[in-house]
C-alpha cells in the first residue's frame, strides 16, 4: 500500500475562482431576517432529526431484547 504525501494544493480551476469571486464579491450579504430564519429551519431540522434518531435506536434496542 502507498501512502500519498500530503502536498501543496492544486491550482484554482475556472469554476472555483467563479465560485469563490460569487460568494465572495459579487453575492449581497444576507439580511439578518434571512440569517435568523435559517438559523430556526435549522435548529428544528437538528430537533426532528435527533428525534429521529432516538427513536430508530430506541425500536433497534426493543428488537434485540
């Protein structure tokens, strides 16, 4: 097995400079209305996804009992 050395980056392709000029440059900030309201959707998503997972380990242990 080789083992692959770490090593200076590659260079920057056509599309990440694009992309990296948009976030950067050319995308307005967000208002903070927006940045709150992500920062809601997200939490919940994090609550209903932790439920989630309880809940599949929860049946997995009854199963196995």
């Amino acid at each position: 097995m080789t083992l692959i050395a770490l090593a200076d980056p590659l260079p920057l392709t056509v599309p990440e400079v694009r992309r990296l000029l948009f976030a950067l440059v050319w995308q307005p900030p967000p208002s903070a209305a927006h940045v709150l309201h992500w920062s809601g959707w997200r939490r919940r998503h994090q609550a209903r996804a932790k439920q989630a997972h309880i809940k599949r380990r929860q049946r997995r242990l009854q199963v196995r009992l």
